[in-house]
C-alpha cells in the first residue's frame, strides 16, 4: 500500500522533496528485494507470488471500478442523483412514449442526472423514426404521379422530441459551462493544499501550531470542491500520500495522533462491518452504489490509521469489495444471457420478415393482412429489449433489410395495378366531364336516361388512385345532384299542372257517362273523337292517379260498341288512343316494348297464313280431292281472318313508328 503510494508521489512530483529517514530507505529496499532463481526454473515463491498477483489483479480490478465511478461523480455531483433514476430499456418505448418520457427528464433541475437517459432515449426514437420515415419514402415513391414531386414529410411528435431535446441542451451547455469555470481553480487549490502538506514537516516548529495548521488543511481540502476526473485519483493518492506521510514521520503528539488513528480506525470498521452485510444485499445495483459511497468516504472524509493495521484493513475492505463487484459482475452475465436471448428472439421475428417478403399474394385484401403481421413483427422488435452491443448495430440493419425487401416485393404488387387505377382514373375523370357538360340541360326525358346510365358506368370501374379518389367523387356527385335537383323542382313544378289535369279530367268523366249516342253514324263518330281531343287536351295526371285512365277507356268501349263500326276501325281508335297517353307520359321504355310486341305479332300471323296456305296446297293437289270441300272453305276463310288481323297488326305498327318520327 505504501510503496504503491510512494510510486504516485514520484509521478506527480519528480521528487518527494522530504528527507527520509534510513529506516524508511531500509523498509523500501526490502520491499523491491527479491530472491534471484536459477535461469528457466520457477521456484515454489515464484508460484505463490503469480498467485498473489493474479489476486492483486483482480482486487485492483474491482477497485478500479469504484474509483472511475467516484472520479466521474467527484467532477460532478449531480452525477450522483442518477441513481434516482433507474435505467429503462428505451428499445420497447413507442415513439409517443419517449417523447412522453423526454418531456418528464428534461424538467429535472439536476440535468446531468438524466444525461444517459436522455441520450438512451434518443438513440432509440431516432431508431424507430428514421424506419419510419424510410417507410414513409417508400409509400411516396409508390404512389407518386409527378417524377418532380419531392417527398415531404412532417411530423408533430419529431417536431415535440427537438424541442425537448433542445431545452435539455441547453441546459447541460449551460451546466458545462458554469463546472469548467471551476473545475482548474478547484485543481489549483486542492494542489497547493498538497503542497502545504509537505512543508508542515519542519522539525523547528512548534507541534501544536503544526497540528492545528495541519486540521486546518485538512477542512480547506473538504471544501475545496470538484476537480477534473482525469486529475482525481492522482491528487487525492498524493493528498493521502503526505497525510499518511505527516502522522508516520513526523514527532506528533503521540496522544493525539493515537487518538485520531484510533477514531478513524474505528470508523472504517463500522464501514467494514455495513460492507459485509452489503454482502448478502439482493438489490446488486444498489449495494455497489452504496459501495461507491463508502469507498469516497474511506477515501475523502477518514483519516489514516496505525501503521499497524493500514494494509491488514485496507485489505479487508478491498476484499469485501471485490466479492460485491463478482456479484456485480455476475449480474451483468445475467444480463448479457438476457441480451443473448433477446437476441435470439429478434433473429426470429428477421427470419419470419424475409419469409413474407417472398410470399406471393394477388389481391389487395391479402396484402393488407400482411402488412398487418409485418407490423405486428415490427411491434415485438422494439418490444424484445436489447441485444450484446457488438451486434446491436448488425441486427439493426438485418432488420431494417428484411422490412425494406418486404416493402418492395409489395410495392412491386401495387405497381403492377397503379397502370389499372391510372386507367380508371381516366374512364371516370370522362365520367366527370360527361356529367358537368349535362348537368345544366332542361331536357330531362332525353337527359335522364343518360345521367343514369352514367352512374351506372362509374360504379362498374375499379378503384383509382387514393390520391385522386375523393376529389374525382367530389366533382362527380356534385355534378350529378346539380342535375338531380333541377330535375326535382322541374318535376315539383309539372305536379300541380298535373293535379289539375286529374280534377278537369275527372269532372269530364260526369259529361261523358251522360252523353247519348243520336243514331247517326257519321255525327256519333265526330263526337267520340271530340271527346277523345278533349281528354288529351287536359294534360298528364299524376302517376298515383293514373287509374282514370282506365276509366275513360272503358266508356269509350262502350260508346264504339253502340256504333256501326268495323272491327278494324274500332281495334284503331283503341289503339291510338292508348299509343297517346303513352306518349304524353314519356314512358318511352312501355312504347318501346309495344313495338316489340306488334312485331312479333306480325310474325307469328305470318307464319299462320304461311302454314294454312300449304295446308291448303296439301288437299288441293290430292286427285280424288273435291275441288271446294268443307276443310279447304274453313282454312281459306281462316286465311281471310288471319290476312284481315294482320293489316290491323302492321298499322298499329306504322302508327307508333310515325309517332316515334315525330
């Protein structure tokens, strides 16, 4: 312990500037002796002394961890209150989480409490959020129709973890700034107090002035302040070094000095004694904190003891240290096997990510359910923890591999359809322009068929562009309810026309029930057909009351029975009447279905004659056929009938297609 000190001094200070006595000299040469062995033969001491060095080593491993901890903390006590803060795994937070997080940690007055944290959680949000945005771009590129256009992308929650990072910044430049202003000055006192050290040995003072100069150093170097870590260990050996120094070498007040070794060796007992039972402590982490709190006040606030007992207490402290730092050390296995692990599981969620980027689906619905177990995947990544740091960065890219070759084997998918949405997108685009070029017409029996049909074309075509699809729908059903709703107040105007058409028409009905045939054909013929000009003059009714109709229909089958008209003239004036009213109600779709129905009439009376004539053929070329019998008379009378039904059949048929020319 000494001769370890002894080397410091002389590190620091070239040379020790006290005179030494030649016990001293002595006890150091015996330390450096060694006994010489014959060339390639190690001795039994030689065994035991590589032994006690690899214990050395591995005592001075642990030792070391507590120092660099104390000398990081020593330049910056806030550095303490971290423990306050435990440590989380970053990785598993959602980006909504970290900036939640973020925005809690940079309230803390203690700002370099947090610093690790905070760095912590910015690696993991810039993780996750470059993959977003790599998302994003991806997207663009897909759906893009513009080459020129420039991928944008803005997000709050990018634009909330800035501002709180910057506010963190600002304040830890601001903690920088204010430590440095006293981190050299603090150095340059607590060296001077080591100086100072030195020179209280001097035989020719008085002791007492020396001891009360000496207590009073000792006060100024626990006030002296922070210093630079890399300074830490070298000043405060040097420190204990000459305290060490002063009460070993100096003619002291034996009493006093006994007094003060007896104290402190009392007090680093108690620290022993609280050590051992940290020991057994089952919180790991909590007892090598309070190791290292032990350790800064064994080493800043106690004083030496007896020549006596230093190494032996020093090497039970040292001891009971180590054991807690295996301890340490065997949590931090435990850890890494967690690590391993994880690594494992986040190795398999890759290999089921380069598995979906292979597999082929066909339709927009299967590619959705597997986008949804990609992002499942994505989810259990960031929710595995963390991975052995050598291979954090590998896995991070293997993985962010596997999304982006996933991406593009579907994106290749989407591209195969964006030619069919371009393609619709035009056919309904034509649509749109059909539409607003009709939406202003007032001629609604010829405007309406073709509106309707034109929805019926926009529902037959596929899906086109997202980008384009709510404002192409916009355009067209803003279109088709301009026209609609003209169509309506034109049809609300037309209804009371019609009402009163149903009331004059129904008030007719009354004259014509008590209208009486005079007997004189040519007379009774000129009235019925007024009336028939009559009733069409009134107008269209309402088609809930289109049942008067009926009604008028069947008085005039009564008034033409009571004439002397032929069966032709009569099946006309019915006819045409009918033709009529289809005609004023534009039911286009009943008269064409009458055309129909006239010329498959007049086919199937065709065909009837065509047969009765053959049949006629049949008993007229027999020999011992009579040349007029009863069967040939019945089908040549047939054939009359038949011809006669037939010219009726062709003129209603020319009649509705005059009307249509009209």
């Amino acid at each position: 312990m000494l001769e370890e000190k002894n080397d410091n001094l002389q590190e620091a200070d070239g040379k020790s500037g006290i005179e030494i006595s030649d016990s001293i000299q002595n006890d150091a040469i015996e330390t450096l002796s060694s006994e010489v062995t014959p060339e390639n033969e190690i001795s039994p001491e030689t065994e035991i002394e590589n032994t006690a060095e690899t214990e050395e080593t591995n005592h001075q491993t642990a030792l070391d961890a507590i120092t660099n901890s104390n000398a990081e903390e020593s330049e910056d006590e806030t550095l303490k209150e971290r423990h306050d803060f435990p440590m989380q795994d970053y990785d598993t937070f959602s980006l909504d989480a970290l900036v939640d997080e973020l925005k809690k940690l940079v309230n803390t007055d203690k700002v370099m409490s947090v610093k690790d944290h905070i760095e912590e959680i910015k690696k993991s949000f810039l993780l996750q959020y470059n993959h977003l945005i790599e998302e994003k771009k991806e997207e663009f590129n897909t759906s893009k129709q513009d080459p020129n256009e420039e991928f944008e992308y803005h997000s709050p929650l990018k634009s909330k973890f800035d501002e709180y990072y910057n506010i963190f910044r600002e304040k830890r430049n601001a903690h920088f700034k204010h430590l440095q202003t006293n981190l050299k000055s603090n150095l340059e006192n607590r060296l001077a107090i080591v100086e100072e050290l030195k020179e209280l040995i001097n035989p020719q003072e008085n002791i007492k002035d020396t001891l009360k100069h000496f207590n009073d150093l000792r006060e100024r170097w626990k006030n002296a302040g922070a210093i630079p870590k890399d300074k830490y260990n070298h000043v405060w050996n040097n420190y204990h070094f000459h305290v060490e120094n002063f009460y070993d070498y100096l003619h002291l007040d034996r009493e006093a000095r006994d007094l003060d070794f007896k104290y402190n060796l009392d007090q680093k007992q108690k620290i022993i004694a609280r050590v051992e039972e940290l020991v057994n402590e089952t919180d790991i982490s909590k007892a090598f904190r309070e190791l290292q709190d032990l350790h800064r006040i064994w080493k800043e606030d106690i004083g030496p003891v007896s020549k006596e007992h230093r190494d032996a207490i020093w090497n039970k402290f040292s001891e009971l240290t180590k054991k807690i730092h295996d301890k340490r050390e065997l949590l931090f296995e435990s850890q890494r096997a967690n690590e391993q692990q994880n690594l494992e599981v986040k190795k398999g969620i890759i290999a089921t990510l380069e598995v979906l980027g292979t597999e082929k689906v066909g339709s927009h619905s299967q590619w959705l359910v597997q986008i949804q177990k990609v992002e499942a995947l994505r989810n259990e990544f960031f929710a595995a923890g963390k991975v052995p740091s050598e291979v954090n960065e590998e896995t991070w890219a293997a993985f962010k591999t596997a999304v982006r070759n996933f991406n593009s084997f579907k994106n290749s998918f989407y591209k195969d359809i964006k030619k069919d949405q371009n393609d619709n997108l035009n056919k309904k685009m034509a649509l749109v322009a059909k539409a607003k070029e009709l939406q202003e017409s007032t001629d609604f029996g010829a405007t309406t068929p073709i509106m309707k049909q034109i929805q019926e074309e926009w529902k037959q075509i596929g899906h086109v562009p997202k980008k384009y699809s709510d404002k192409i729908w916009k355009e067209f059903k803003d279109a088709c309810n301009h026209y609609f709703n003209k169509l309506k107040e034109h049809k609300s105007e037309e209804n009371g026309d019609e009402v009163a058409a149903f009331d004059n028409k129904k008030a007719y009905l009354d004259i014509l029930r008590a209208y009486q045939l005079t007997g004189d054909h040519k007379t009774d013929l000129d009235a019925i057909k007024l009336h028939i000009e009559t009733w069409k003059g009134y107008g269209k009714v309402p088609f809930s009351r289109r049942h008067i109709e009926g009604k008028f229909n069947k008085i005039l089958d009564a008034l033409f029975e009571k004439l002397s008209l032929s069966k032709k003239e009569t099946e006309m004036m019915r006819f045409s009447n009918r033709i009529d009213s289809l005609s004023e109600s534009n039911d286009t779709r009943k008269l064409d279905n009458e055309k129909i129905f006239l010329m498959r009439k007049i086919e199937e009376v065709q065909n009837e004659i065509f047969q009765l004539e053959n049949n006629i053929q049949f008993f007229t070329n027999t020999k011992n056929a009579k040349k007029e019998n009863s069967i040939v008379l019945e089908v040549r009378k047939n054939i009359a009938i038949h011809k006669e039904s037939l010219e009726v059949w062709k003129d209603k048929l020319k009649q509705l297609r005059n009307l249509g020319q009209e």
